[in-house]
C-alpha cells in the first residue's frame, strides 16, 4: 500500500508471510465449503432418484485440489514467517502502527496522501535502525513519532524502544534507532586497565558506547550533588592516563576548588594558602601555552605534508584540564580592576573560552563539572554551554535537560523512570549520539581516588 487510505483493511499491514498463512487459510476454508457443498447436493440428488452426479464430482476434485493449495500456502507462510527477520517485523509493526487507521494517524495524514518509506536494518545484537522518508511529513512531523513508534512495539518487541532520533544532513530521511532497553550494557570494571580502550581517542562509557575525541570537543558534566558526576569524570580520566603521557606535552590536570578528597591528589590544583585561586589560574594558563605548542607542531607537520595533519594521526594523546565545581570555581575570581590587572575573573573566563574553542584541533580538551544546569548570570557562560560539544546530565531531570539541549531532542528519553547514580543523558557531537540518549558511566569496582592518584604519578614520572 503506498497511499493512505482510511479503509485500508487490516490485512494491508500484515508480513508477506502472514498474508500467504491468510490467503492459505482462505483457500482451505473454500474447499471445506465446496466438499460441504458438494455432500448436500449429491444428498440432494440421491433423494430425487438422479444418477448424474459428474457436476458434483467436479466439486469434489476442486475441493481437493483446494485443499491441497490451502495447506501448502499455509506451511509457505509458516516457513516464511519463522524466518522472517526482525528488522522486518519490526518494520510491518511500525507501518501498522502509524498508518493504519484504526490505530490512530499520528502523521495526520489525509486520505490518498502518499505513505513515507520506511525501512528497517539491524545495526547490531539488540539494535535496529528505522529510517523513516520525509515527502508530505516533514522531519519535524517524523521526529514527533518516536513515542508512537516505541509504543507499538510491543509482544515479542515489549523490551525494545526508540532511543535516538536522527535526521540526515538533506533532511531527506530520518532515522530512530531502536534497541532492546533492557540489555545490561554496564561496564563493570574491576581494574583500571578495563578502560584502556583499544584507542586513546576513544573513552569508554558502555558496551558499545564510547566519547569519541576525534570528532567531539569539551565536556560539560552537570548533575546534582551524588548524582555520579565526580565517578563518571573519573572514569574518563583514568581512560585517558592509561595511555600514559605522550611525546608531544599531554596534561591531565585536575583543578579541585572545593579542596574535597580530589585535592589530595598529586598534580592537583586547589586554592592558595590564602583561599586566592593564583595557582588555579596559573595552571589554566600552562594549559593553554600546551595547546599553542601542540597546535605549532601540527602545523609544521601539515606545511611538510601539504595535508592538515590531525593529532591523533601522529599519536598525540589526549589532554585534560578538570575543573571540578566550575561555578564555585569561577566565584573565587575577583572582577578586573587596576589592582587586579593579572589574577581577574576575565583571565580565568577567556582563557577557558579559549581552550573550549581552540584546544580540540591539537587534543586538548575541558571538562567542566556544575552541579546545577540551570545557573544562569555568575555561573556557565551561555557561549560555553553551547561550544561543549559532549553534555553529560547525570541522575536527569527534564526541566535541567531542557537547560542544556533543545527540548525536541529530548522526545526519546524515558523522563518517567527513577535515575541511580551514574545513570545520565549523554549527548555528543559524532555523528552518532547527536541527540541525547541514557547510559550509565562505569561501575569501577576498586578505590577509584587511590586508583587516579597512582596513575597520575606515573603518567608525570615516565617523562
Ligand atoms: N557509575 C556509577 N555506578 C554506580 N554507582 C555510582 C556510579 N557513579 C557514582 N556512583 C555512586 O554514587 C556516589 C556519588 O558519586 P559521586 O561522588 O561521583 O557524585 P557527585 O555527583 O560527584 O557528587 P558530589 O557533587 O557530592 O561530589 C558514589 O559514591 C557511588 O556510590
């Protein structure tokens, strides 16, 4: 069927090989009905004395011949159907779901209106991409679906639903990617090692799930207080360190305001002796001066090629600057004024812009952790909140998710389930997790901070 019509009978939406077990059944039912049929008549016949029962036979021979066809039609279609793929169940599920009648027409569509395509792939165990062509919906009216489309999924398809949304670049198609959401996909790590990934440009999340650095920038971590944040950050540092320093000035640096269990660490920055953050700064701007450096050997690399040379290309590791509770951070700042010329709040926010904006090309990469998305003037300059290419909401909520991305992303995500730490919405700019979906950051089965402390004195002793 490919033009919507109100009358479109059940039958329309069926697999192929459901049609073949119906058409089967049909066929058997009419050579019952014939055989019936053909009992009375030679009844009929018999009772008047006639002997010309040729007619009758006839009946006979196509009732059974019916039968036959009946039965082979149905063992086709249950052959067929127990082979059917799942990417095509799902795809006859979903048509009958959006485009027939009586399950309610969520694209609106009007009688004799042309049906968008759709077709379904399996990506992966437990993963399946729906791709669904724009014509007369548009790709706002497709993306509004993905609530309708996890709702029909259901029987044998209960534990699967849409958990991204995705538009191609010609806005031409879009793209839901279904799974089955109760696939524990949790890294359950017993030793650091685990999250040495078998690329440094790639940070484990989940199963399947990585930050992947060489198409995404900084990171802005937000989430309320014991929501996993610190954890969740740990785990992308202890990734990154086990790589350990590479020949070109890595950093790993930790900036911990709060001076809570991250300032013990060795190579950690925190407030002065006298609560003035001197050497917070001091270390941001070190920080930077490695981007310049790293960025001057790219492009000297890339002058002799002819070609941009990337960072990753002549193995660069990645470099991090975390400043936990960026917002307390920011407020030890005094404004710029005459006596404040080189230790201002607008040294420490340019300098952050900077290497928001500039630090990715050469591996260089913030993350900022805020425990409220929501903090407004003194708190996350809305230019950083957008530039962060990576946004992690841990324990979420819908109105904090609506302060970090455009509320139409966020049509996918299960805002009614109870969030555990570590459990968060996770979003990055690499083509494959653009729109906001839910993970849950490692579960790190040792003493984690022992466990940072110790790499972070290696990665700077190896040099
Ligand atoms: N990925 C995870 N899986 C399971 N439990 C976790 C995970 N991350 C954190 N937790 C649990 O949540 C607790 C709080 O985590 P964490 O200290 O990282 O939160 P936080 O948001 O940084 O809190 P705060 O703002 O107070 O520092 C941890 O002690 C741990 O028990």
């Amino acid at each position: 069927m490919m033009k919507y019509k109100k009358e479109a009978s059940y039958y329309h939406f069926l697999t192929p090989s459901a049609k073949i077990i119906v058409l089967g059944v049909m066929t058997l039912v009419i050579s019952v009905g014939l055989q019936l049929l053909k009992s009375s008549l030679s009844n009929i016949f018999s009772s008047f004395g006639s002997s010309n029962t040729s007619s009758i036979s006839s009946y006979s021979t196509t009732g059974i011949i019916l039968f036959i066809v009946g039965i082979i039609l149905i063992a086709i279609g249950i052959r067929m159907h127990m082979h059917l793929r799942n990417s095509t169940r799902i795809k006859y599920i979903v048509k009958k779901g959006l485009f027939y009648y009586a399950y309610g027409n969520p694209l609106h569509l009007k009688e004799g209106e042309k049906l968008p395509a759709l077709h379904c792939i399996n990506t992966e165990v437990g993963k399946y991409e729906l791709i669904l062509s724009t014509g007369v919906a548009s790709v706002e009216d497709l993306q509004k679906l993905s609530t309708n489309i996890s709702a029909c999924l259901n029987n044998r398809y209960k534990r699967y639903a849409v958990t991204q949304t995705r538009s191609d670049l010609a806005f031409n198609t879009v793209s839901f990617l279904i799974e089955d959401v109760t696939i524990d996909r949790n890294l359950r790590i017993k030793s650091s090692i685990q999250l040495k990934s078998g690329d440094p440009t790639r940070l484990p999340i989940q199963q399947g799930m990585f930050i992947d650095l060489t198409t995404s920038g900084s990171i802005l971590v937000a989430g309320k207080t014991r929501s996993g944040k610190t954890t969740g950050i740990i785990s992308i540092l202890l990734s990154a360190l086990s790589w350990g320093r590479d020949q070109y000035g890595s950093e790993i640096i930790i900036i911990d305001p709060k001076q809570a269990e991250l300032s013990r660490l060795p190579y950690t920055y925190t407030l002065d002796h006298n609560g003035e953050a001197q050497g917070i700064l001091h270390a941001i701007s070190n920080f930077e001066s490695t981007i310049k450096k790293r960025q001057q050997i790219l492009n000297d690399l890339s002058m002799e090629s002819g070609d941009a040379v990337k960072w990753f290309e002549i193995g660069m590791h990645a470099s991090f600057l975390f400043i936990d509770e960026y917002v307390s951070c920011r407020s030890l700042f005094p404004r710029k004024n005459k006596d404040t010329a080189n230790y201002n709040i607008d040294l420490f926010d340019n300098a952050i812009k900077r290497i928001v904006t500039m630090g990715a090309s050469a591996g260089c990469f913030v993350i900022l952790s805020i425990a409220e998305a929501s903090v407004e003037s003194g708190g996350l300059p809305s230019m950083l909140r957008s530039a962060m290419s990576t946004k992690i909401l841990f324990r979420p909520t819908l109105p904090e998710a609506r302060l970090l991305w455009d509320s139409e992303l966020l049509n996918n995500l299960n805002t009614g389930r109870t969030f555990q730490p570590g459990d968060a919405w996770f979003s990055s700019t690499d083509g494959v997790n653009d729109t906001p979906c839910c993970v849950h950051f490692p579960i790190m089965e040792f003493p984690i901070y022992k466990e940072l402390g110790k790499l972070i004195e290696h990665y700077y002793k190896i040099m």
